[in-house]
C-alpha cells in the first residue's frame, strides 16, 4: 500500500517527453494527475520503473473553441471540466459526467486524458465523449494522428497508444441545434462511487420538434470498455421519437452490453435490466431538452 | 426533572479545540527518538499448514533491525475475557497453522517503510493448503475441515437458556410463525487505523495504542511476553473511533512489543486500510430463526430463537460473548413469558468477527422488529398496537432474568410514530411507492462485565485530587473514543464538586496512572465510569464540607457546592469560596491534599454464566426509529427519506453530544441496512477498500430528527444512560418495514440491496 | 531513487525538503515537516481524511506526488487558526457538537474552508457535495452541516 520505487522526470516540453517515452520505452509512464494511476501502483498492480510527468508542458491544459470544435487539452482537470461556462452552456452532457465523478478532491486533480487513458470500463467521461464524436490527437516523434474515440479503446486497461505516443488533446463537434443530452451515472451511492451502470445520450430533433435526426447512445461499465451502441441511429433517423420508439432502443442497447459475469459490483442481469431502465430515462430527458432547445 | 448547573447543557467538549487544530495527537502522530517502523507478515492461504519459514535473505536487508516469527512470540495464546481464558485461541504469530487469509506469520522491524515492505517479500514461507471451509451451516456439518483442534463441528460456544414453558406456550398460541433471517459481514472502517508504538527500556514495556480498553489488553500483553504485570504499561492515545473493533489485544500489539525488544527501539506498527478491512475484526454475520407464539389478541406467549454466529477463524478474545449477548437482546423490548434461546459460533476460515457498535442488537433487532411486522400484518393489527401490547414496562423482569429499571419504550413508540406521521402514512402511500414503519430494540446501559476479573467485579474506579487553586484534576482509566466521554466525566465531576467545567482537568486512560477502568465497550462508560467519578467527587466534597462546617458552625448536612463556593443552604450568604475550603481542610490535616475516590461495582448474579438466566447490566435502554422511504420501483433502490429516532435516555448529560452519537447511530445503521457488505470469495475479502465497501457519504443522510426521552434511571449517575449503541438496532427494522409497506415486498436479509427488491417485484429473475 | 530537494510552501512559510519520488504530499507533511494535523485514512484517495487545500483547492494529498507540490501553496489544517484566534469553521464546529473522534476534522474543515472561499452562501445540497469526498465513520454528517451552515450565515 506504498508507491513502489521509481524515478521521476519532469520535461518541459512535449518533444522533451517524446524523447523520454523513446528512450525508457517499456520501462515507463505518462503521468498527469496521477489519481488513476497512482492506486494501482500502491497496490502493486503496475509498477513502472519511470514515470514521465506532463505537468510541466505548457499548453496541454488549455480549453477554448476553434472553429466551433471544442479543444480540451489532455491535462484539463475533471473540475474544469465541471466549471467551465463554455461548457456548461454548449456541451453540458460534458459537466454532467465530469460532476459525477468522485469526489471534490479527486476532480480537482484527476484529467481528461488521465480519465480516457485508464481504460477502465467505468471511465465517467467517455460515454458522453463518444456520444458528442469527440476524437482524441495522439502525437509522436512520427506525427500527429487523429482518431474517434470509440474506436481507442482495444480492452480493460488498454487503449491504442502506442508506447511513443502522448495523447495531447480531445476535439469534440458542437451538437447540432436542437440537441439534448445527458449523462446518468447510476450507483449505489450518491458519491465516490463506480457506476454500476453509465449512460450517455445525445438525441438531436429536426426543427419541426418531432422527427429524430441523429441519436447516439454510449454505455460505461457494462463491457470491458465504454462503448457505443450499435444500430439504434438507423432505427431512429427520421422517426418521432415516441415512448414507444423509446423502449425499444433501450432493449436493443441492454442487449449489447458485455460484463464481467463475475464482477462482484453486480450481476449481469441487474445491469442489463438497469440498461433498459436508465437508457429509457436518459433519452427521454434528452428528447425534451433537446425540445426545448 | 431536576435542574443543574452543567449537567444538560451543551457545553463544548474539552477535546475539540485540539481536534479542530490538528494538535490531538493520534497514536500515528506519535514519534520517538531511533523509533523503527514495523510491518507484518500474512498469509495468503484460508487454511495451511507452515511447513517452512525461512527469514535468512530478509535479515540480510540493510536496514533491517529484527525479524520475528512464532517461535519468538511463544506458545502462550492471547484473547481478552480473562474469565475465558481456557477459550483463548489465537497466536500472536502462527507457528504451526494459519486459519485465514491475513492471518499473522511474521513481522519485521527496519528503519523505513520502504525496507520493511522489501523485507516481507524476501521472507520464504512454504505451506500445505488444507481443506477450507467458509459457512457456518457448512462448517457445522460432519466432515467439515477443522479448524481447530477440539471443537466438535467447529463450534466455538453455544449459549443454551430455557425459561418458562415452551411447549405449553406453543400449545395456548392461537398462531404461530416461523421465519428466518440473515445479515451479512459489515465491518467497522475507523478511520484512524490501529496504531501501536511500543518501547522496552530499563525492563519496562510501554505500549501506546489507539485501543478502547487499554487495562484489559495489559494483563494478556505482559503474559504473552512473559512480563510480570507491573512491567507493562499501556496508554491509550487519542483514539480515531473503535466502535467495538479496538477492544482486544492484537498479534500486531504482540508483535510491536517483542520487535522492542528485540531491537532496544521503539517500533511503530500501522495498519493499512486494506490490513485494516481484512485482518481486525468484523461484525459476526447472523442467521437468525424464529418461531413466535402469540394469543390471539397479539400478546406474545412464547418466543424460540436460534442464532448462528459466524465467527471466522478465531474466538476474538471478545467473541466468546457473543452467543450470551445475542441471547439477552433476544429477550428485548418485548415482554416474552416463555422462551428457549440458542446461540452458536461458529469458526469458518475468513476474517475475525468481534465485537462492533450494537454487539448483535441490530442484527437481533432486525430480525425481531421484522417479525413483529409480519405478524401484526397476519393478525390484522396495527403494528403499533402490537408493539405497545407487548413492550416492556418499567420494574419488569425478564424471563431471562433481566431487571428493567428505569423504561421509557412505549413513550418512544409513540413520539415516533406521531413525528413520522403514522396515521396519515401508514399504508397510505403505495401509489408514491413510499411507506412508513418503525423499528425498535432494547439495550444494556453498562455492561456488568469487567474483561479482566477483579475483587468483587469492581469495573471502574476514579480518583479526584483537588487543588488549592480551586480546580480538580480527575484520574479515570475510562477512553474516549470519540464519544465523549472525557467532556461527560468532567461534566459529572464539575456538577457534583459545584465548580465550572473549565476548573477541571482529567488524566485519563493510562495504566500507570490512573486507577483501574474496565474500557470503553458495552455502552458503560457513563453509567459506571460515571458513577466513580461523581462518588469521588462526592467523597472529596464531603472532606471539604466537614472542615467547612466545622469553620462555619454549621451542620455538614446542611451545606451546598455551587458555583465554585460551600455555602450553608438556609443561609447562602454563610459561606467561602471553593479554593479557600481546600486550603482550609490541607491545613486542618497537616498539609494531606484533598483526594476524593470512588467505585463503582454491579452484581452480574452467577446464574448468567451457568443458565444465561439473570440480571446482566444496572440499566437498560429502549428505542424506537421511524422511517419514511420511497422505492424507484424500476431500478430497486431505496431512499429514506426521513428518519426519525426516539431514545430512552435517562437523561442527557449533553445534549449536543448524545445528539451527534444519535446521528452517528443513524448513519451506521443506515449502512448496515443498505450499503454496506463485505464479499468473499474462497475466503478472500473482495472489496476492502472505501470505493467497494460503501460507507454512507454526506449525501445519502436523510433528514433526520432525534428525540431525547428522558426518564431519569435511578442508579445513573443523574440518571443518564447510554445513547452511542443501543441506537444502531432500529434502523434495519425500520428500512425494511418501511420497504414492505411502499411495496409489498418482504425482505429477510441485509443489506436491502436494489437487485433484492427488484426481484421480490419479480421484474428480474 | 534519485532524492531532490524541493522548496514546498505550507501555511504561508517556505520549507527545503529532501524527498524521494515516491513521496507522497501526505507523507512529507506527516514524516519530514511534522504538519501531523494531515491524517492517513486509506492512503488511496477514496476518504478524504488527508485533505489539504493546494493552490486554493482541496486535494487528497495521499495521491499528490510530493514533488509535484513543489513551489505551490499547500495550506493544512493548522494553518488555520491566527495564533489563539480560531477560524470561523473551526470554532463553528467545536460550538456545535460537530467533533466526535476528529479524525475526519481536519479534512472535513478544510474541505469546508474551500467551499466557502469560493461560495460564501452555499445550499445545503452544495455544502453537502463539497464533503462528500470527506467520510465521517462516527456519523456526524448533519451535524457537521449545520455547523458549517452557521457560518454561512454570517
């Protein structure tokens, strides 16, 4: 229940960490706010030789709109996250998640980056980012590479950065008019705690109120890592998007879920019936903000 | 009720300005000059044999000061009831077996912690897995693993009592029921861990620890060391909460003292949390069966209980009563003619059950104020009627031979029930999915049970020196462990010499120093501690109001203590001042200071520990919870929306304080009920963490409103009882016949989890 | 392991410390500059009894490298009080009963106190969330509310 050892090296740059990520290649790291990594490593589970802090680059903490693309730096704290007024008032499903987790301590230190890069399925961040289509920038001494974030996960603990790599950003679309979202977290308490179940929906309306244009729904949790649902979009596009339309995306999505039959959190089939449940809820929430919008 | 100058009021407790500073100093605070840092090595095995230990690569660590094994903590076993000596059953450090997964094998002293863990790993240890076993039902069976030596089907205790006529009893019943419940493992996360520091110097061992009862670890501490008594000494350092999981002595107590030794250094042991979850004690899981017999107008004729206890792998020095006690609170709060009680515990191969906040109360309770629900339901009563037609009365005695004194239950039945708005509720809001329902239990104000045996069961003893500045230093054994007693003993003392709170200081809870205190455990700190305090004030007062008397011409029955002045109460303005008598009386005495004792000693009769049948504690309480829920009929979760707590106090010596233990109550209460549950799997704790084991947060109290009944116990001092454990019991009662009555569904195990409610509406398999 | 010496700023005074890289902020308050006020709960972040206010937010301090915290404002429990004067929070929990054991207080306190420099009039849901990373075992959660809240009030 003590770090292990290790050395710690603090480059000022990007470039600098590049370097470092090359030379101690399998023997090291990135670190940020450390919240998520700093706990297996008490534990034993992870015991890195190096660990590269990014805390001294400039510029990987910034936030601002570019193009009516929202730029969130990889270092961006969970509580800026959760403060942000651009935020709160453009991409709220984003505040919502970032609120959620743990607690006012860990959400001050805890990044963006750090969040997506754990990989763990519960990463409260990642469904409502896979719901807005954010894509994450990966940089290397190679390039840069952008890619959507449902397709970075590859498994528990694993995400498709390679060992040269840095993730320096995540770019998340605007949402077009008319679009509601949220982000339900659903445990058994009401604070520092894991999702039993997570869910994020984005749902966008044509101007006429009623028929459905675009509909995206990502699960946490409930498989070894976030992911989207499948197949619903095609079964709402063009649509009202009644009650009844409702529940039958909610059924189809607990269907797709895929967790850890022995997991101790919960059995499979209360997850899948809390799918059903929580989906059916978020998308009604989201159907009438995005009414309202 | 009477008034009195500090008793009643809120005043701060003595200890908060340190607490709120950051200047308490905690057993982990502690530093000592070449103090060694000790760590402890376990077993990864449920049950095994050591076949090989070999410590040769660890000792050549650098930085390594002293390696111990189980042949240097000796063969004497260590435990805490010293009347069940015979009963003690556990190592310090196993020799032979290990019987759970975190069971002690080795320690080791360095001079970081960073050498210490490196140590640990380097420590060869070759074992032979044996069969493990893991339920007490499964344990029990013929063929089961064994645990250990010479307890037939792993049963450690089985307390029998039989009282009345129980055949007849069932015969007269008009119905009787039958159920069955359960509870699960919770455990008690302090969130100071335990912390010892010990030094042997000059042939002297002093232990400071964050314990509750440092008298009672002190005579098995100094004979598994082979000490005489006298060479031991153990303080108790400001303690971060036991609830009943610091009453013991500990193998890390042991292992901390011989490492000392050892090295000629002080050596500091703290547990991690996760040490801390899987390797102190838990609270023993329960099945409990019950058959009931009533009449056909509700009243009870007849009660038959059988209470499994799942100890895990050893006694606990403090299990050896949990049996007795599960028996006792069985027999509370309602009047019960006729009974037949059996309690068992048994050994399965996990983690170490003991005593924790309620000591089987709300596990009993839970069970009992169930039943009463369901009966009443079957009856086509009104559950309070029920309750009420059957609740104990003050002067009653029990079948099981407890005398009620002082009793407040049906007056809290109805406070309750009036303050949760049972008549406007009550089976009204199930289209809402909300219900309301009460919970009740009863409980010991004062365990009559000193841990070590003393000359005619004395449990507390105190001792008050006087000052001729006019203040008072009071000498007590008793702990505070975060429940306030050392603010409630000063009050006593302050109220009963008649000077203020801010004139009296208090040495507390050092063996060398102050007289003996049987520890803070069983609820009887004030009530017995209470009592030797306020004798001794007494005592020192009447030393004072001889010379005063004498001085004044005046009759020592007619004087008064008030307001730091002796005064003739026909004519106050006879009189001095409270510092000018203690001169006063030193002088008349050649200079002998003004020392004030007191004893306090309560009978426990002899039949209780042959029968189980007898009067066990001075006092008892009652309670009763009232809670409003609502049910999220799609995802099973449970809400309390409201608790309300009403409590048969006695007396409160300060309000502000009882409140806060009452709220405290609530709040482990309403994690027992809901949210909290020790997993195993093959005996190994699955989540002994804060993230997977969950705590309530600030956001998940309900509104709460805590009604302090009074009723004033003759043989309290002032008349007060206790408040911190009693208070536990009714909440798991009350959730659940509060979930019933929302939903229809009736739930017999803890915790209400959402999964469990959602399968009694059917809506997952 | 390397060892640095960093300059770490507490409670308004700068110290020089030696630390390893797998020093945690908790540890070097506790061991090296005897700041013992700072309590180890669970050492993983998960009870908040380690709390400290970094740079003006609160933070588990089990999980802060120490050399991380080079060169911030840390401020601890007992940077508090102005010599005998007690802060407000402090005196509003020790008037209120809000104390039991007291080894949540100094984090809870300072959790509090950060809350309150940001949002002088907080509800009841937000003084809530600000301690929900603050477990209190003895129980005292509504208590520890309504002490804050008479605070507010002022």
């Amino acid at each position: 229940m003590r770090l292990p050892k290790f050395e710690y090296l603090r480059p000022t740059s990007l470039d600098e960490a590049l370097d470092l990520l090359n030379e101690y290649k399998g023997r090291a790291r990135l670190i940020a706010g450390g919240t998520a990594l700093l706990v297996p490593m008490k534990r034993g589970i992870l015991t890195p030789q190096y660990l590269i802090s990014l805390n001294n680059i400039p510029h990987l903490d910034g936030l601002h709109v570019e193009n009516r693309i929202l730029k969130l730096g990889a270092r961006c704290t969970i509580s800026t996250i959760e403060t942000h007024p651009i935020i709160k008032e453009r991409w709220r499903i984003l505040a919502q998640a970032a609120k959620s987790i743990g607690s006012v301590q860990i959400r001050n230190v805890a990044t963006v980056g750090g969040n997506i890069c754990s990989a763990v399925p519960s990463a409260d961040m990642v469904p409502s980012l896979i719901t807005l289509g954010a894509k994450v920038v990966l940089v290397s001494k190679a390039g840069k590479r952008t890619l959507p974030l449902e397709d970075f996960f590859k498994g528990v603990g694993e995400v498709d950065l390679k060992e040269s790599e840095v993730l320096t950003e995540i770019q998340i679309p605007e949402l077009p008019p008319k679009s509601g979202g949220g982000y339900l977290k659903f445990s058994r308490r009401k604070a520092m705690d894991l999702p039993i179940v997570g869910v994020a929906a984005i749902v966008s309306l044509d101007e006429s109120n009623s028929t459905c244009r675009g509909l995206k729904v990502a699960l946490g949790a409930v498989a070894p890592t976030p992911f989207k649902i499948k197949g619903i979009e095609k079964l709402a596009m063009g649509r009202e998007l009644d009650d009844d339309l409702i529940d039958k995306i909610s059924e189809k999505a607990s269907w797709q879920i895929n967790p850890n039959p022995r997991s101790f959190r919960s059995s499979v089939e209360y997850r899948r019936e809390m799918v059903k449940v929580l989906t059916r809820r978020i998308l009604k929430e989201a159907r009438s903000l995005a009414k309202q919008n | 009720m009477k008034e009195y100058s500090i008793i009643g009021k809120s005043l701060p407790k003595i200890d908060a300005v340190a607490k709120a500073t950051g200047k308490a100093i905690y057993t982990d605070d502690l530093k000592l000059p070449r103090m060694l840092t000790g760590k402890i090595l376990r077993s990864p095995n449920p049950h095994a044999r050591i076949v090989h230990m070999d410590t040769t690569r660890a000792k050549k660590l650098p930085g390594v000061k002293a390696i111990i094994t189980g042949k240097d903590t000796g063969t004497r076993k260590i435990g805490i009831i010293e009347a069940y000596r015979d009963l003690w059953d556990q190592e310090a450090l196993c020799l032979n077996k290990v019987r759970y997964i975190g069971d002690e094998v080795a320690a080791v002293a360095a001079i970081d912690e960073d050498t210490a863990l490196e140590a640990l790993e380097l420590i060869d240890v070759e074992y032979e897995k044996l069969p493990a076993v893991f339920d007490p039902e499964e344990a029990m069976k013929p063929g089961a693993p064994v645990i250990h030596e010479g307890f037939e089907n792993n049963i450690y205790i089985r307390t029998v009592l039989e009282s009345g006529d129980v055949e007849k009893g069932f015969r007269d019943s008009y119905r009787v029921f039958e159920d069955r419940f359960e509870t699960q493992c919770v455990v008690h996360c302090c969130m100071e861990p335990h912390t010892s520091v010990a030094r042997y110097l000059d042939g002297q061992l002093t232990l400071w620890t964050s314990t509750q009862t440092p008298f009672a670890i002190r005579s098995p501490l100094a004979c598994v060391l082979d000490l005489d008594e006298d060479k031991v000494r153990v303080i108790a350092m400001v303690v971060g909460g036991g609830f009943g999981g610091k009453v013991e002595l500990f193998p890390m107590d042991v292992c901390c003292a011989v490492l000392s030794i050892k090295t000629g250094c002080p050596v500091k042991i703290t547990l991690t949390r996760k040490e801390e979850f899987e390797t102190t004690r838990t609270r023993h899981p329960m099945i409990i069966e019950l058959k009931t017999g009533v009449k056909r107008d509700g009243t009870i004729l007849v009660k038959q209980v059988r209470n499994i206890l799942d100890g895990g792998a050893y006694g606990g020095g403090i299990g050896v009563g949990g049996p007795f006690i599960s028996t006792l609170f069985s027999s509370l709060p309602y009047k019960l003619p006729n009974i037949k009680m059996e309690a068992l515990r048994v050994y399965t191969n996990k983690s170490v059950a003991g005593a924790m906040r309620g000591y089987t109360a709300p596990q009993i309770h839970f069970a009992d104020d169930s039943h009463m629900d369901m009966i009443a339901d079957e009856l086509g009563m009104d559950p309070l009627d029920l309750r009420k037609k059957n609740a104990i009365t003050p002067g009653y005695k029990t079948a099981s031979g407890l005398k009620i004194t002082s009793c407040a239950f049906s007056e809290t039945i109805d406070k309750v029930s009036r303050s949760i708005g049972w008549r406007e509720k009550r089976g009204k809001l199930k289209k809402e999915s909300k219900g309301v329902a009460v919970g009740c239990s009863g409980f010991i104000s004062g365990t009559g049970l000193a841990l070590n045996n003393t000359p005619k069961n004395y449990t507390s003893m105190a001792i008050i020196k006087l000052h001729t500045e006019g203040f008072a230093t009071v000498y007590t054994g008793a702990t505070d462990i975060g429940q306030g007693s050392q603010t409630v003993l000063s009050m006593i003392a302050a109220e009963e010499l008649g000077i203020s709170l801010d004139r009296v200081k208090m040495v507390a809870a050092d063996t060398e120093l102050t007289p003996f205190d049987a520890g803070s455990f069983g609820s009887r700190v004030t009530f017995h501690a209470g009592n030797a305090v306020r004798r001794a004030a007494a005592d020192a007062k009447a030393q004072l109001f001889a010379v005063v008397a004498e001085k004044l011409e005046a009759n020592p029955d007619d004087l008064e203590s008030k307001g730091g002045r002796i005064y003739s109460v026909d004519n106050p303005d006879i009189g001095m001042a409270f510092e000018d008598a203690i001169w006063a009386c030193q002088e008349k005495n050649g200079g002998m200071e003004v020392i004030g004792r007191g004893v306090f000693r309560h009978d426990i009769e002899p039949s209780v520990f042959t029968t189980g049948i007898g009067n066990y504690s001075p006092a008892y309480t009652f309670s009763t919870g009232g809670a409003e829920v609502k049910v999220d009929l799609e995802t099973g979760q449970v809400e309390v929306l409201k608790f309300k707590f009403a409590h048969d106090i006695g007396r409160a010596i300060n309000p502000n304080n009882v409140r806060a233990q009452l709220e405290g109550s609530i709040c482990m209460g309403l994690g027992f009920a809901l949210f909290e549950q020790i997993l195993f799997e093959e005996g190994r704790m699955l989540n002994p963490t804060f993230l997977d084991y969950k705590i309530p947060t600030a956001l998940d109290m309900p509104e709460t409103e805590i009604i302090l009944v009074e009723s004033e116990e003759p043989d309290a001092p002032f008349g007060a009882k206790e408040c911190g454990e009693g208070s536990v019991a009714p909440v798991g009662p009350a959730i659940a016949n509060a979930v019933c009555d929302a939903i229809g569904v009736r739930i017999k195990s803890l915790p209400l989890t959402p999964e469990k409610v959602l399968r009694g509406l059917k809506r997952i398999g | 392991m390397a060892k640095n010496i960093i300059q770490l700023k507490v409670n308004g005074d700068s110290y020089q410390v030696l630390v390893k890289p797998n020093m945690t902020l908790l540890e070097i308050l506790r061991e090296e500059l005897n700041f013992t006020g700072t309590k180890k709960g669970c050492n993983e972040g998960e009870c908040g009894a380690c709390t400290v206010i970094l740079e003006g937010k609160p933070v588990c301090s089990c999980l802060v490298l120490a050399l991380e915290a080079e060169g911030k404002e840390v401020v601890t429990i007992e940077g508090l009080a102005n010599g005998d004067e007690l802060h407000p929070l402090q005196k509003a929990f020790i008037d209120n009963g809000a104390i039991q054991c007291g080894f949540c207080t100094p984090g809870m306190i300072l959790s509090a106190k950060a809350l309150l420099d940001n949002n002088p009039r907080p509800t009841d849901i937000e003084i809530k969330e600000a301690i929900a990373g603050n477990i209190c075992r003895c129980g005292g959660y509504n208590v520890i509310v309504n002490a804050i809240k008479t605070v507010t009030k002022q």
